[in-house]
C-alpha cells in the first residue's frame, strides 16, 4: 500500500473529549477515517496495546487518523458508544461508525486492521459496515443498525444489503410503511435481488400481521372448529405478528395438511413467504421445510 512506512502524526494522533468529539471524529471522518480508542489509566492491557495502535496509525502516513478517549473522563460519550469493557475500538468513515473491536489485538492484527481501513476508505468500508449492522439488528438494537446501513446506502445506493437491512431494522421498529417506502424507491437494477426479495417479503407479512386479530380469541375458535380453516390462517397472521414464528409456521403446516389446496394454495403460498423473509439458516425456516416435505412427501 502506498504510504505506508512513512511518519506523519501532524494531527494525526490526538486526544480528544466530549466536548470534541463532533469536530475531531465526526467531522474528520468525512476527510479520512477515524479510529477511536477507548481506555483507561487501571486498564492493564491498555499500556502495550495503545503504543501498539499509535505505531499502527503513524505508518499510514495520514491516511488514518486516532483520536484517543479515557473512559473515565468521558462517561457519557462510552455510554453513548456502548462501551462495555475496554480496549475498545470504532472506525468512523464520514461521520458514521463502519467498524468495532473490543479487546487487545497483536500488533499485526491492529497493523491489517489499519491497513484495510486506509484501503477501504473510497468506499466507507461498506462490507465492515453491514456486517455491524447485522450484528446490532441481531441484538435488537434495530436504531443504532439503521444508522449503519443508512451509511452504507450514502456510500453505495445500489446495495441490496443495504437496502434489505434498513428495511428490516425499520420493520423491527414498527415502521412498517417507512419499510414498504423505502424498498419502492429500490434501483431496478437491484430489484430482483435475493435481499430485495426477503425484505420485501417480510414487509408484506408486517402489513398482513398489523390486521391481524388477537391470538387468544383466534386460538378459541380454532378449538372450537379446528375444520375452519380461514380462523386457523388468521392464527398464523396473529401469531407471527406476536412474533412467534414457529407458532405462525405450524398453524399453515396443519392447514396444508388438512387441504392442500385451500385458496388456491394460500397456505404453501404463506410458508413459502416466511421462509424467504427469514435467513436462510433460521432454525425455524429448516425446520418448517422439513415438515412441508414431510407432508408433501409422507
């Protein structure tokens, strides 16, 4: 990589606080990526692993900058970043996080680390920045994913990724129309994209489930009549909109099994758009094909 090698800490590696925060990663990141290191004086680890990242930094020749924070004179800003335990680091690219690290690295680890951000920089480190968004959405904390893949679609607004995870974190935040909005303005040149296709699938199934009547009610007339098939789909509606995926999944399991062909195929047609709205290796999606083949194939 050109550059590397060469000392440039003019500006570089500085030390930063609450107060400025915005100016000295928010706003530098738009000109380079920043890494933001946070530690402690009592933080054992710290003492080799700082040195360790400042020589990482120096040898990008300017291309990265690091703004240092000591978690004890910044507690709000930690807590606002979710810093739990440290070392802790985030990359920043134009005023948005794109990556995160906790925990000491070797010098050869922080060395790549750099590196790659310097090399991504063009691009926001887009493939770094969507992976920390699944991980955030995964946990639940569907704001703080939204704001990455919104960075990721600022810096590609052509990523299908993207797209179906702003989608998702929108859904998982209740705005269902926010969501269905968002993936009418998708580029056809993405459309028929398989991350298109999931996102809008779970969509349709949000708005279907925001109609759908309460579960206890459903369950009892289902007791009731377990022949009316039309209260068992509704069921499965209510279910999933209570989040109870397998519950949703078995409830059209046991309508396909008794007809098949009920509303031209409604109940196959709704487990198929299940399984595609979830990850391909959802323990629920594997599981609920196992029966549909089952049935299908006794």
């Amino acid at each position: 990589m050109l550059g590397f090698g060469k000392k440039s800490d003019d500006g570089v590696i500085k030390q930063g606080s609450e107060a400025t925060f915005v100016e000295d990663v928010l706003e530098a990141s738009k000109e380079r990526p920043v890494i933001t290191y946070f530690s402690a004086a009592w933080c054992g680890p710290c003492k080799t692993f700082g040195p360790e990242l400042e020589r990482s930094v120096s040898a990008a020749a300017g291309k990265v900058a690091l703004v240092k924070f000591d978690t004890e004179a910044n507690p709000q800003l930690a807590a606002q970043l979710r810093v739990q335990s440290i070392p802790a680091v985030f990359a920043f690219v134009d005023g948005r996080p794109v990556d995160m690290f906790v925990g000491a690295k070797s010098g050869s680890e922080l060395a790549a680390f750099v590196r790659e951000l310097a090399g991504n920089s063009a691009n926001g480190g887009v493939d770094a920045a969507i992976e920390q968004a699944e991980a955030l959405l995964a946990e639940g904390a569907a704001v703080e994913a939204a704001q990455y893949f919104s960075a990721v679609l600022s810096e590609d607004q052509e990523n299908a990724s993207g797209f179906s995870g702003l989608a998702r974190a929108h859904l998982a935040l209740g705005n269902v129309d926010k969501a269905d909005g968002l993936l009418k303005s998708v580029p056809e040149s993405i459309c028929d994209h398989k991350d298109i296709q999931a996102a809008r699938a779970a969509v349709d199934l949000a708005m279907q489930a925001s109609e759908a009547g309460p579960v206890k009610t459903l369950e009892e007339q289902v007791q009731a009549n377990p022949s009316d098939l039309q209260a068992r789909f509704d069921l499965s509606t209510a279910k999933l909109a209570a989040n109870d995926v397998e519950g949703s999944i078995d409830e059209l399991l046991e309508l396909f099994r008794r007809d098949r062909e009920w509303q031209d195929g409604a109940a196959r047609q709704q487990l198929f758009k299940i399984f595609e709205s979830l990850k391909p290796g959802d323990p629920a999606a594997l599981r609920g094909r196992r029966k549909l083949s089952s049935i299908i194939y006794p």
